[in-house]
C-alpha cells in the first residue's frame, strides 16, 4: 500500500507536469549547493521552476500524465525543471548556466504532449523566447504604422522641393524677363535730326493732312474757309426795301380793280 505522503508527491508533480508548457530533466551532478540556488534563481526569472525530485517518484508521475519517457533518462541525481508559459526562455537559461557550469546535464524532456531528447531540447534555447518575439512583433507592427507617417512627411518633402524648385525657375525667369534700367521707354522723343525724329514728322504731318480733310475743326479746315463766304451775303436791309415794293404793287392793284 502506498503511502500518503509518497502520493502526494506522486500527485504534485505529475499535476505540474501536465501544466507545464514543457517539462526538462536535467542532471545536476557535481553542483554545489550554492549553485543549485543561482540556477532555481536564474529559471524563476524565465517563469520556471527547478526541483529535485525522486527518479521513482517522477516515473510514476510521468506515467501518471500520460507519457513515455526513456527509464535511462532517469538514473542518477535528477532533477525537473517546469517551465511557464515561455519554454524557450527556460530552455535559453539552462544552456547559459550549463554553458558556465558543465556539471548541468541536460538529458531531455517533454514539449508538447512529446518526448524531446538532449539535442531537441538544446535546439529549442535557439529559438526566439516569446519576450523576443513580442519584441520583433512590436517593432514590426511600429514600421508598419510609421510608414504613412513617412510617407506623408517625404511627400510633403517632395512637394516642398518641388515648390522651391518652382519659385527659383520663376525667379530666374523674371530676371531674364525684367526690363533693363536704361532702355528707352515709349514716351521718349528721338533727339535731333536722326531718321527716327524725321519719320515722327512726317507721321504728324500725313495726320493734319487727314484731319483738314475729313472736315476737322483744325487751322487748315472749312472752318476757316467758310468764314470769308458768310461775309459777302446779301445786307439784311436791301432785303427790307423789297418787300416794300412788292406789298405797294400789290396795293396798286387792288385800288385799280375796285375802280373798274
């Protein structure tokens, strides 16, 4: 009959294993006490715990949780590591420690309802721990969401760019295009007896001409012709005396034309 303190025991850890998310054996040979305290610290901060346990005790609790693990895996001072949610990390610490104190042995373990041997379970430190994997998602997830923030900011850039590019081309433009200081304006006269001041007296010459024609108001137009020809017209008074002639005949007649 078994006893109930060995139950128990038998009860714990085969409860432990099931839920574990990996479960490491582990050979501690050679560790001083002090040491075996350092590594139960270093696989705490991984989420972890190491514990030393009977090989008879933990052969029947790993058959009790449903699975098959080799007997020469448990021979000699053994011990279980248990790991949290993160068996990489735990599987990260042990190689660290072995790798500075050779006397751990890892000898194999259970992931994932399996049987892993040593160099399965030495494999698994190689991969990314799920911190390190957050890490990388996280950062992936950042360049994602900044891509439009740099996006938007090399398009404004460019727009700058394009802009400034713009106004340097307008400038150099109107610089080309700018009137320079001492060029003559339109309302300069030509000087002197030059062709130019020549062909602008003839232009207003042929342009009196045109005005005396058409009946203009100038000097040279009917204005003044007319004026000599308003004077030579018939003396309002010869105008008056025959009119008086013309009402005394008139008279003259009637007079006679009575008599008869």
């Amino acid at each position: 009959m078994a006893r109930p303190d060995k139950v128990a025991a038998v009860t714990a850890v085969r409860d432990r294993i099931q839920g574990a998310s990996a479960t490491m054996l582990t050979e501690y040979r050679g560790l001083t006490v002090g040491q075996l305290a350092q590594l139960r610290r270093e696989l705490r901060k991984a989420g972890a715990e190491y514990r030393v346990v009977k090989n008879t005790l933990t052969k029947i609790a790993v058959r009790d949780a449903g699975y098959d693990v080799p007997d020469e895996l448990l021979t000699g001072p053994t011990a279980v590591t248990f790991c949290g949610d993160d068996p990489v990390a735990a599987a990260k610490a042990l190689r660290a420690f072995a790798r500075a104190y050779p006397a751990l042995v890892v000898k194999g373990g259970i992931l994932e309802g399996r049987f892993i041997d040593a160099g399965e379970a030495t494999r698994l430190a190689d991969l990314a721990s799920r911190e390190e994997l957050l890490a990388q998602v996280a950062g992936a997830m950042q360049a994602i969401l900044a891509q439009p923030a740099r996006l938007a900011l090399a398009s404004l850039s460019k727009t700058a760019r394009l802009m400034a590019a713009l106004q340097e081309k307008r400038q150099a433009a109107g610089e080309i295009m700018d009137v320079p200081a001492d060029a003559p304006t339109v309302a300069e006269t030509p000087e002197g007896d030059t062709p130019a001041a020549a062909a602008v007296t003839e232009a207003a010459a042929d342009t009196n001409g045109v005005n005396a024609t058409a009946g203009g108001t100038g000097p040279e137009g009917p204005a003044a012709d007319t004026a000599p020809e308003s004077a030579t017209e018939t003396p309002a008074g010869d105008g008056a005396t025959d009119q008086a002639d013309v009402d005394a005949a008139a008279q003259a007649a009637n007079t006679d034309a009575v008599k008869d």
